[in-house]
C-alpha cells in the first residue's frame, strides 16, 4: 500500500509542478499573481473535453492546439489590459486580474453551467501494473506530458533569446531595457507562456479530474502552495513543490483522510511562509 501511494503522489505532483510552472514564472517575473490561473487550467479541460466529443481530438492531439492559443490569449490580455497597471502597486494588478477572473468563470458557467463533466476516452487505455501497484494508463501518459512541459519551459528559458530576455528582465528591468530588451513586449511573453502552461495543464487534468469552472479556485490554490515551497519564479522549485505537495498530500491522506488534504497543504504553506518563505529554491532577495 505505501508503495502505491508513493507512485500515486508521485504522478500527483508532477500535475501540481504542470500547473504551478506558469503561474510561478508570471508572479516571478511580472510581479502579478494571476488569479485567473485556475480559470485558465479549466479552460483548457474544457477545451480538451470539447476537441474530443465534438472533432474526435485526442488530448494529445488538444495540446498542440491548446499551446498556441492560449499564449496569444495571454499575450493579448496583458499587452492589452494588465501593461497598463505594471507600474502601479501589487493591489492594483491583484484586483485587477480577480476581476478579469470572475468575468471568465462567470463566462464558462453561463456557457457549459456549473454542472461536473468527465473526459472518457473510447476505448480506454487501460492499466499498468508493477506488482501490487497498480496505475492507469492515462495517468501515466498524462505525468509524462507534464514534465515534458516543464522541461521544455526551463530549456526555452535558458537556451532562447526570448527565454533570457525573459530572465533579464526578472533579475534587473532597468537594466535589460538598457540593453536594448523591450520590457513591454518581453512581460506580455511571459505572460503567455504561463497561459499556455495553464491551458496544456488543464488539458491533461481533463484525462483524471471531473471539469467544472468551480474547480478553478482549488487549482489556483494549489498553484499557490506549490509556489512558495519551491521557491517564486523558480521552474525546478515548481516541480520539487509539486511533488513535495503532492507525496503529502498522498500520505496524509492516508493518515488523517483524504478529506483533510486541503487542509494538509495550506498548513503545509504556513508552516513555510514563517520558517522559510524563500522556499525549498528560491534565495532570500528585497523589493
């Protein structure tokens, strides 16, 4: 049994890592926490569930479509609506991005309601078995998918011109517009990429998680409690927050209930805020 959920909380935090990369990079680097986040990663489920009952679209197939669209819709929302505010304090962007926020899940329950939808797929990939562990498919592909993701956002930040300017302007904004990087165009890229993670995320949790916009909340929480402990902007502090979440919450469950896990973790990011606010990865820095 403890052998099961350690794979279980394995799988499990490398979906966290997949959903708090994006969100961990656009509070890093534009200094916004998105609370549209969880709405994005639902989004991108639904577009998931949409592609295969109505075009027959494999998710797989939905992640080469989900990438591309919602980075322009993340671009466009910040060169059109958030640059706007990037100068003024954290509130401004944080009342901002809540509103935006409650436009768009207000959006999803009058267009799909509130009701839970599942994505089944026809025939099922069945499961795979290591002796007493037992784990599907599904799961397993979708775990795969996601560090695939991960990692190919940490390449992208450090092996692309667009990647470093990203970086450049997150250590020193001053400096990099000095150095001829153009802030406004290199903050709607980060946004974007961080949309697009949010949305390939959501297409993969279409494969194991009912779909609801009133799951948006619980997954932005969890984005959150991944970021501060692994450490803010930080794409390897994601992923070691997310499995950290992720074997906690696995084994806690065993240990008190799986309907005390919320609970779990958020006492989990308390306990971080006092005694290492920094995180696992992160340093200790200023304002």
């Amino acid at each position: 049994m403890l052998l099961q959920i350690l794979v279980n909380g394995v799988v499990l935090g490398c979906l966290y890592a997949c959903i708090a990369a994006g969100f961990s990079l656009v509070w890093g680097v534009l200094n916004v926490i998105n609370l549209m986040h969880g709405s994005f990663i639902v989004l991108g489920s639904y577009l998931a569930w949409g592609a295969y009952h109505s075009l027959g679209f494999s998710p797989w197939v939905t992640l080469a479509i989900a990438a591309p669209l919602f980075y322009a819709m993340g671009f466009l929302m910040q060169r059109g609506v958030l640059n706007r505010v990037m100068a003024a304090p954290v509130l401004v962007t944080l009342t901002l991005t809540f509103g935006m926020d409650l436009i768009l899940n207000n959006a999803m329950i009058l267009a799909f309601k509130a009701d839970y939808r599942k994505l089944i797929l026809d025939p099922p990939l069945g499961t795979v078995a290591w002796g007493s562990v037992v784990v599907p498919v599904d799961r397993l592909v979708a775990t795969a998918f996601a560090l695939v993701l991960t990692a190919a956002l940490y390449v992208l930040l450090r092996r692309t011109r667009m990647g470093r300017a990203i970086i450049a302007v997150r250590l020193d904004r001053d400096a990099a517009r000095l150095m001829g990087v153009d802030v406004p165009v290199t903050y709607a890229a980060a946004f974007g990429l961080g949309a697009a993670m949010a949305g390939c995320a959501g297409v993969l949790l279409a494969l194991i998680f009912p779909i609801s916009p009133l799951s948006s909340i619980p997954y932005l929480g969890k984005a959150f409690v991944v970021c501060v402990l692994g450490g803010l902007g930080s794409v390897p502090g994601a992923v070691l927050g997310g499995l950290v979440l992720g074997l906690v919450e696995s084994f806690g469950a065993l240990a008190i209930g799986p309907e005390h896990a919320v609970t779990l973790s958020f006492a989990l990011l308390i306990g971080f805020l006092v005694f290492r606010p920094q995180g696992l990865l992160g340093k200790r820095g200023f304002e």
